[in-house]
C-alpha cells in the first residue's frame, strides 16, 4: 500500500486561475494534505489570520495582489513558510522568489508528482528553520543569563568586600536557600538594581 505524503499536513493555496486552484486542490488532498483553496487574496489573509497552516503556497502573479506582495503581507502577521507558483521560469523571477524568502518554486502548469517532493522538501526545511531559532534563542537566553550571573557577583563583590569566589558561593547559597536557580535569583538582582539606579541616579564626584 503507498504511503500518503500529505499525513494531515494543513496547505493554504492561493491562485487565481479557478481551474488550476481546484486542479490542484483535488491532488494535493488526494495525498492526504489539508487544503484551504483561495482565488482571492483578501479572502487568503483573513484565512491566515484565523488558522494555522503549515505551508502557504502562492501564485507569483495575481491582478489584485502579487504573490510576492501577499507574502510579505503574510510575514508580517506570522511565521508561514510559502513556495511560489509561475508559469515563468527566468532566472529573474526565481531570483526574486527566493529573495523574498520563498522555500519552493514551482513552474506551471504543475505536475503533482513533482510538485508534492517540493512541497515535503519545504516542510522540511521549515521545520529545520524553526529549529534553528529556537536553538539561536535558548543560546541568546543562556549568555544573558550567564552575563546576569557575572553581574550578580560582581554586585556582592563591590558592596560585601568580597573575592570572586566568596561571591559566586554566596549567590548559589542564596538561590538554594530561596529554592531558586542562581541565573533566576541573578537576574532579580540585577533587575532589582537597575530599577534602583533609575529610582536614584547616580551622581558622580564634584
């Protein structure tokens, strides 16, 4: 028995040629995909704004609104991986796809065997993207948590008279006692400074 592709995977396909749309619409959910079809770009943002969709696939060239200028309307609402469709296939037009951060290209009119490893491909470089962020975020977190412990020391260093290392002991001991981790009762430190030092500026030597 052949595998489905699509495994419930929900698509948003925009295109304004009506035969193509329901051409497409029909394959793609053959294969097992979700579809939410739209000839219409307006009636395409709204849908965007009120579902989750795991991939959005646009026609480059639409009277009311370009495919390039619904996705950057997209990406300005929320985080939609898209591929575009053209019946051009100049090096031009694919450059300015991809420049806009599509993930496919797809050339009309589209044939369904090709076009559903384009669209698995996508999904999988998304998913390889979202993980990327997240993975840059959670480094982003750890240094600022690791410059808030280093603060934090340097905090008890200058008004207890103490070493480094007294320093660093007494702030783990501090966390522990509260039941705390020490980047969390770091960073209250330094908040709880910083909303001092607003409080009372400080005024330097006369």
């Amino acid at each position: 028995m052949r595998k489905m592709s699509g495994s419930g995977k929900r698509l948003l396909l925009v295109d304004d040629d009506r035969l193509i749309l329901a051409t497409m619409t029909e394959g793609l959910r053959s294969e097992r995909y979700d579809v939410d079809a739209f000839g219409d770009t307006e009636e395409a943002i709204n849908a965007i704004e009120l579902n989750r969709y795991d991939l959005a696939i646009l026609d480059m060239r639409m009277p009311r609104m370009s495919g390039v200028e619904l996705a950057r309307c997209i990406k300005t609402r929320c985080d939609l991986p898209f591929i575009f469709l053209s019946a051009y296939s100049e090096r031009e037009t694919v450059a300015s796809a991809l420049a806009e951060g599509a993930l496919g290209y797809a050339i009309k009119p589209i044939d369904l065997p090709q076009m559903v490893p384009t669209i698995e491909a996508a999904l999988a470089r998304a998913n390889d993207l979202r993980a990327l962020t997240e993975a840059k975020s959670q480094l982003q977190t750890a240094l600022t948590l690791g410059r808030k412990t280093s603060t934090a020391v340097g905090i008890l260093m200058e008004r207890n008279g103490l070493g480094y290392e007294e320093a660093f002991q007494a702030l783990r001991s501090a966390a522990r006692a509260k039941g705390i981790k020490m980047e969390d009762l770091s960073s209250q430190m330094v908040d709880a400074l910083g909303m001092l030092n607003t409080l009372v500026p400080h005024r330097g030597r006369h």
